[in-house]
C-alpha cells in the first residue's frame, strides 16, 4: 500500500520543522513547497538525507511546482509573513490572506480531496479565507491554534506540579492568542482538576502566561517566533487524520450554530479522524465561560469583518 501524502506550504520555520517530524514518524511521504526558490528544494534535499541515519523510509522534496503537490491526502498551511516592524495588522491581515487564498486556489487545483490544516497567523481568519478560497465543506479545513496553546498550558501546569506532562490534560476554547478561554476545571492532572491542585491565584497566573505565550517565546527570540511547538502541534493533527484515530483536540472549526456561534472558526474540541472534523463536542458552560468565549468570538468576527472591508476597498 502507497504511503500517504502530505504537503507542507510554507518552507520556513513551522513549516520545514513540521515536515521533519512527519517524515522521520514515517507518517506519509512529504512535499515541502515555498514560493522562495531554492529554500524547499535545500531543505527538503537536507531532510532527505537525514533519512538514513533516523531512519525512516519517507521521501521528502522541496518544489516550488504545485504539480508536485498533487494528490496529497493532507496540506499543512504554514506560508505568510511576519508582522514587520511599522506594519498595521490590517497590513498583515491582508498580505497573508493574499498568500492562503493564492496558495489554496492552487492546491485544491492539485488535490481536490484533501484535508487543509491551517496554520498562518491570524489563524482563525485564514481558516475563512482557506474555507472560501477551497470551496471545501468545513470538515476538510480545520485551524491549527488550541492543540499548541493546550500544550502550553500542559506544560507550565507540569513544571508547576512537578509531575509528567503526560498526565496532565488542558482544555481550552475561542480564538487564538489573547482572548483563548482555557477552562480550569476541564483541566486536569491524572484526572484530577487543578482547581484541587492549585490556588485560584496560581491557576490564573498560568492561565495569562499561556495566553501570552507566543508573546514570551517572541520576545526570547527577538527575531522570529515558537515553532518546535507549533509544529508539533500540527504533527498532531496530521497523525489523527491520517491514522484516523479519533483524537478529541481542541482545534479551530467552522461553527454553524455550536456554542451559540454561527459562521465563524472558533477554537473547540472536535473528534479529528480520517474525514477531517467529524464532530464537534459541545459542552455546558458556566455563566463566566461563556461570556469569555463569546468575546474570543467577538475578536474573531472583528477581524473576519475588518478582511472583508480590506478586501472591498481594494476592489
Ligand atoms: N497557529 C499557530 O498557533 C501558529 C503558531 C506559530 C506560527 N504560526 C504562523 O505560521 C506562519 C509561519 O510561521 P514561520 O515561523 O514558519 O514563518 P517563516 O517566515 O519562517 O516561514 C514562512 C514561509 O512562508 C513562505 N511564503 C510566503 N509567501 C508564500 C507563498 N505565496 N507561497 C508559498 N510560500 C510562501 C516564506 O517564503 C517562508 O519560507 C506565520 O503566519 C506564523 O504567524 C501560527
């Protein structure tokens, strides 16, 4: 039986780091495309030869040709730009939406079945822009946001406690960044909740620090952003599609009604399995959590409707 195919868009940072993991999992076979040339090419060639000593049986290349992206069974989106210095984010917002809308018109040409992960920032505005440009129902395009800021707060409740990461699980839901909505008492270390574990005060402090997480990783940096992480958390999501596993991760989906929201990516837990989102998992929330996912909503409607206006200006 023929390997799987994925393609990775995007041949920087969260892109290139993700096709290694995919590779050297022996996942699927990868296509690692940038619109740069040279770059996927060098790193694809550069994985490549890595493969005998992991080792791993995957092929890996680099193209800067959509034809050789096609019939892949999942795409990983990853392609944009920074956020310059003196750039507006309404500048970011449609430079990046130009680039997914560019890049997914020419891969659906290609693959017309497969599944989009979406990854560039700001994310839940291009999972639209991906859904409208593929024409694909909303079970194939998906956003990849609440698995990289569960990890984080994972994390940071391990070194807290002092215990696995492993036995530590994190619930969080709404948009990505500032106003994600991680939910305590969801959250849980050997099933126990870490409201039991922690003082409200220590709770909270890790709550903010994952919500700024990206922030801490950039201002470490100073030039560039998280992408072990990132990509990791996009293995994830390619793993659960492709081994149909069913996996239950908070992800960005196209609410229709779920929630109380209507038409609008929004970051929920949802069954991830070989059909892409195959379900969504509602679940009840109190008073306070429900205003604070309504605002993340809020936040993403701001910024769905501020492309759009962009989008009629320019014509
Ligand atoms: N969703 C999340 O949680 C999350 C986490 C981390 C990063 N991100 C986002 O992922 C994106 C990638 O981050 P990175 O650190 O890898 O950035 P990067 O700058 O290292 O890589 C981006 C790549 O996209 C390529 N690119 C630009 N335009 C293209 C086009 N039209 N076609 C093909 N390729 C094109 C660039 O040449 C570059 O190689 C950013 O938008 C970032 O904000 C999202």
């Amino acid at each position: 039986m023929a390997r799987n195919k994925v393609t990775v868009v995007g041949a920087g940072n969260v892109g290139a780091t993700a096709a290694q993991r995919i590779a050297e999992a022996g996942l699927a076979d990868v296509v690692l495309i940038d619109i740069v040339e040279g770059l996927p090419q060098g790193k694809g060639l550069d994985l490549a030869e890595s493969a005998p000593v992991i080792p791993h049986d995957a092929r890996i290349i680099g193209t800067n040709d959509y034809a050789d992206t096609s019939g892949s069974d999942v795409v990983v989106i990853t392609s944009g730009i920074a956020r310059k210095p003196g750039m507006s984010r309404d500048d970011l917002l449609s430079t990046n939406a130009g680039i997914v809308r560019s890049v997914v018109q020419a891969i659906v040409q290609h693959s017309p079945d497969c599944i989009l992960v979406i990854v560039t920032n700001p994310l839940d505005a291009m999972c639209h822009v991906a859904l409208e440009a593929s024409g694909f129902p909303r079970e194939r395009v998906i956003g990849m946001a609440g698995v990289l800021d569960s990890a984080r707060f994972r994390t940071f409740i391990a070194m807290e406690l002092g215990v696995s990461v492993e036995d530590t699980h994190a619930f969080v839901l709404g948009g990505h960044g500032d106003t994600m909505v991680p939910l305590p008492r969801y959250s849980t270390v050997a099933g126990i909740p870490i409201t039991e574990l922690m003082t409200p005060e220590r709770v909270q402090a890790l709550v903010e620090r994952t919500a700024s997480g990206g922030a801490e990783i950039v201002a470490l940096l100073k030039t560039g952003s998280a992408y072990y992480a990132p990509a990791a958390a996009a293995f994830e999501m390619v793993e659960a599609i492709l081994q149909d596993r069913k996996r239950v991760l908070p992800c960005a989906a196209y609410l229709t009604g779920e929630y109380g929201v209507d038409g609008l990516y929004v970051g929920v837990p949802i069954v991830l399995g070989a059909r892409g989102m195959e379900r969504v998992i509602e679940i009840e929330l109190t008073a306070e959590e429900q205003a604070a996912f309504q605002k993340s909503a809020a936040a993403v409607r701001e910024l769905v409707e501020a492309m759009a206006a962009i989008a009629s200006a320019a014509g």
